[in-house]
C-alpha cells in the first residue's frame, strides 16, 4: 500500500510539473516574440528604453500580454497591450495599442467635447490664427 501511495504521488506531481513547464514555456515565447516584433521596427529607439513585461495571459491559441515602457534617465512610461496568436510552435504579434485611452485619470480626453461656445461652428475661435 505504501508503493502504490508514492507511486501516486509521484504520478501527479509529474502531470503538474509538465502542465506548468507549458506555462513558463508560453509565457518565454510570448515575451520572445514581442522582442523580436519590437527590433523589426526601424522607428523605435529600443536602447533608449526600459520594457517590463507586467502581465502574460494565454487562452488556447492566443494571448495578451501588457509591456511597460520606460524612458531611461526619465519618468515619462507608456503601457501597451499586445494581442497574439500562436502559429505552430511560435507567437505572432496580431496588434498593440496604448493602454489606458479613454481612461478619465490618464490625461487624456475620453471623447471629443460636444457642448460649449464653438462646437459645431467648424471655425476657431476669432482671432485665432489659420489652420491648414
């Protein structure tokens, strides 16, 4: 009876061992793919900048994953949030987009103002300069 006690365990702690090596497996990749999505892009200056990978969520075949940018030497930070998609053995980057619009304490207007003296009117207030 003993035998077979630790035979049990040993079985379970098997399957949960492999159940999470896919995990943290996933979870490198994902962050690998967003790396490698990052250096493809000539507009970035990536040495510039600190990233920190805040969260990684994967449901089945795809994932998000919620990346802190950060100035070096400085206190400007932007999060993005990046939706993927595995193909095959790899992560692909689908999309990303800035965290936080529309959000009342980021500093960013939600919407566009639709009341007060110049709405509608297509033209800026008197005396300002022309817009192109």
């Amino acid at each position: 009876m003993n035998g077979r006690y630790w035979i049990s365990v040993l079985a379970i702690l098997c399957v949960l061992a492999a159940g999470c090596a896919k995990t943290v497996s996933d979870q490198d990749a994902i962050r690998a793919s967003i790396e490698k999505h990052l250096n493809e892009r000539s507009d970035l200056n990536l040495s510039a900048m600190d990233r920190e990978f805040k969260q990684v969520s994967v449901n089945g075949d795809h994932a998000n994953a919620q990346v802190e940018f950060r100035v070096k030497g400085g206190d400007a930070q932007m999060d993005i949030e990046y939706a993927l998609q595995r193909q095959g053995k790899d992560w692909t980057v689908l999309s990303s987009q800035p965290m936080g619009m529309g959000d009342p304490h980021s500093g960013m207007p939600q919407q566009p103002p639709t009341s007060g003296p110049y709405y509608g009117q297509g033209q800026p207030p008197q005396g300002h300069p022309p817009v192109n």
